[in-house]
C-alpha cells in the first residue's frame, strides 16, 4: 500500500528517468490521502511560491515540498507556477466572459420571514476540516472551521440567531461534500440567506465554472453593484467552495485575498484547475 515517503521516493526515482509529479500519479495515485499529503503540508509552499517571482521557478522549495505539492494538486510544478500567475488568469478572466454549461447548483433564496430548522455537522474536506449546515431545502452554511466539534453548534447558532440548529447530516450535505471531493454527478441546492444585493451578487457568482476565475469588476456590471459592494459581499459570504468567492480575483489577474487566507485560495484554485472538466458546470435559479 502506497503511502508518503514511499510516494516521494518513488517521486526522485521516477525523475531520475524523466516522468514529472503528474505521470508518477496517473501510475499508482488513486486518492491524495493514501499518501499522508495534507493541505496543512501544502500551503507553505504555495506561500513560498506567492513570494517568488510569478512567471520564473520560485528559489527555496525543498524537493519534497515540491513532489508533495505535485501530488496533491495533480499537476506538474511548472503547471502549478503557470495556474498562480497573473497572465494566465488575466486570460482566464477574459475566456470567462462566455462560458456557460450544464446545471450543477440550484440556488433558493430564503425569505426574510423563514425561520428553518437546521441541521449541521463537522466534516473533513480535501482542503481542510469545515461546518456544514442544511435546512429542508438545501445547504444554508459552510466554513472553514478549526475548532472542537462540540463548539460548533454555538457557530451555527450565531449565524441563524433565534431558529433551531440540531446536530445531523442530511442528503444535501453529503452531496455538497461529495460535489467538492469531486464527484460531478451530485447536484447540489442552497438555500441562501441573505439582502437582496448580497444574493443577487452570491447567486450570479455561482454561475462561474469550476476551474475559471472571475473578477470583481465583472461581477459588478453582471449585478449593476459597485465593486466595493462585492468586496463585501465576498467578505460576507458563508457558504464557503459552493458559492465560490475564491474564484473572484483582481482584474490584473493577481489572484488576491480571501477570507480563509491568501494561501487557501491558491490551493483550491489549483485544485480546481485540475478537475476543470467539472467546471462547464452553470446554475439553475429559482
């Protein structure tokens, strides 16, 4: 059975004959996580390729953290370099601005007046240990969370004041999760809480694909919002890789900040880039 160091051993001897980090995973990688490699490993070398130069092959990587970052985005590092540039994502957001495809999220907006019953759980996820939350309609919450499970109904509590949150997983949820690990057959519903700018915007962002970017400017004249108004409302945003405000970057192409940290978005844009045929995915609306 496979498993890290056998991984990066196998890695420099595979090298040795020329094959990149992505033909030794096509040869024996099934799932990243039979070879110990986290994204808790990752993100300080996407960190250390952020501080390098952006077309050029970033100086002070070990090469473990290179073949470690290979395999767990499933990419050759020159790849992953080309992915966190500026030119190829001032590109992307150009090649967006006619992309459509199939249904993969239907969006309901919940009415000022509802007070739903919510059920939530702590899941693990490819890109780190998340809440998710559901009512009869849909999933309703999602973040990124590093905190005890037994405090995470408090979270949820907080956000959805004065309705009834339990503990549970539902259909909803495991599809959402099942969705973000990669399975394009799962179609997923929110049920989105909101103003009506911020669900305006939130539902319009949900129409970028899989493996695209988008920028805030876009986003803008697409709602009639000021760009500043979808800042906010990226910084607001509580559905986190469903409603994906980590595909919003600067119209320059840098790819910019995000709530979760700099270095996740990266991640999970490189991700992304990877299982980009998933990504024709557009949005039902109701």
């Amino acid at each position: 059975m496979c498993n890290r160091n056998n991984a990066l051993e196998l890695a420099e001897a595979f090298a040795s004959i020329g094959l990149s980090g992505i033909e030794l995973r096509s040869n024996f990688v099934v799932n990243h996580c039979c070879m110990g490699i986290t994204i808790k490993e990752v993100l300080p070398a996407i960190g250390t390729l952020d501080r390098g130069k952006p077309e050029t092959v970033s100086e002070g990587l070990t090469a473990d953290e290179v073949t470690s970052l290979e395999l767990w985005a499933g990419l050759p590092f020159r790849d992953i370099e080309a992915l966190l540039s500026p030119k190829r994502n001032k590109a992307l957001l150009k090649a967006q601005e006619n992309k459509s495809g199939t249904v993969n999220i239907i969006f309901h907006r919940m009415k000022p007046e509802e007070q739903p019953r919510i059920s939530f759980s702590v899941e693990q996820t490819v890109y780190g240990q998340v809440i998710i939350a559901s009512t009869a309609i849909g999933v309703c919450y999602l973040v990124f969370y590093n905190g005890k499970a037994e405090r995470a109904q408090g979270v949820v509590e907080k956000h959805f004041q004065g309705m009834e949150v339990t503990a549970g997983s539902d259909v909803f949820q495991q599809d959402a999760l099942g969705y973000i690990q990669g399975d394009n057959t799962k179609v997923v519903h929110l049920h989105v809480k909101g103003t009506e700018e911020q669900l305006k915007i939130w539902e319009e962002l949900t129409k970028v694909p899989e493996g695209m970017v988008t920028s805030y400017g876009a986003l803008g004249k697409a709602t009639e919002c000021m760009a500043q108004d979808v800042g906010m409302a990226m910084g607001d945003n509580r559905i986190a890789l469903l409603v994906p405000c980590h595909r919003v970057i600067k119209s320059t192409g840098e790819i910019g900040q995000y709530h979760y940290g700099a270095r996740l978005k990266r991640a999970i844009i490189l991700r992304e880039a990877k299982k980009g045929g998933r990504g024709e995915g557009s949005i039902a609306h109701k």
